[in-house]
C-alpha cells in the first residue's frame, strides 16, 4: 500500500513498513518514518478517512 503525497516534509509517497507490534509509513524520497496511528491523528479528515479504509483492509479486519 502507497500513500500518494502522504509525506509531513517532502510531500513524497509513504509505503506501509510492518513490524512487530508496530506499523509505520515511510517516505520512499525523504526516508521520513511516522507511525501509522501517529499519522492518522495528525492527517487532514480526507486523508484519514483514505488511510483508515486501506489499513484495515491491509491488516485485513
Ligand atoms: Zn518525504
């Protein structure tokens, strides 16, 4: 899963990095890494709502 444009400093794409216990979005440009909860505090309501939808159909809930 990509993030179009999901990135806080470069505006880069982010990809879904899992590991355990933990779940983080990585800038592929920039390396910027913030946790996927992390991010969808933050994120404007469109993009939350964009991120909520695909990780949870990535983690498959
Ligand atoms: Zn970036």
């Amino acid at each position: 899963m990509i993030v179009f444009k999901g990135c806080a400093r470069c505006a880069g794409d982010l990809y879904v990095e899992k590991d355990v216990g933990s779940t983080d979005l990585v800038c592929l440009q920039c390396g910027y890494r913030k946790s996927i909860r992390t991010w969808i505090d933050e994120a404007p309501e469109m993009r939350r709502q964009e991120i909520k939808e695909k990780e949870l159909q990535e983690l498959g809930v």
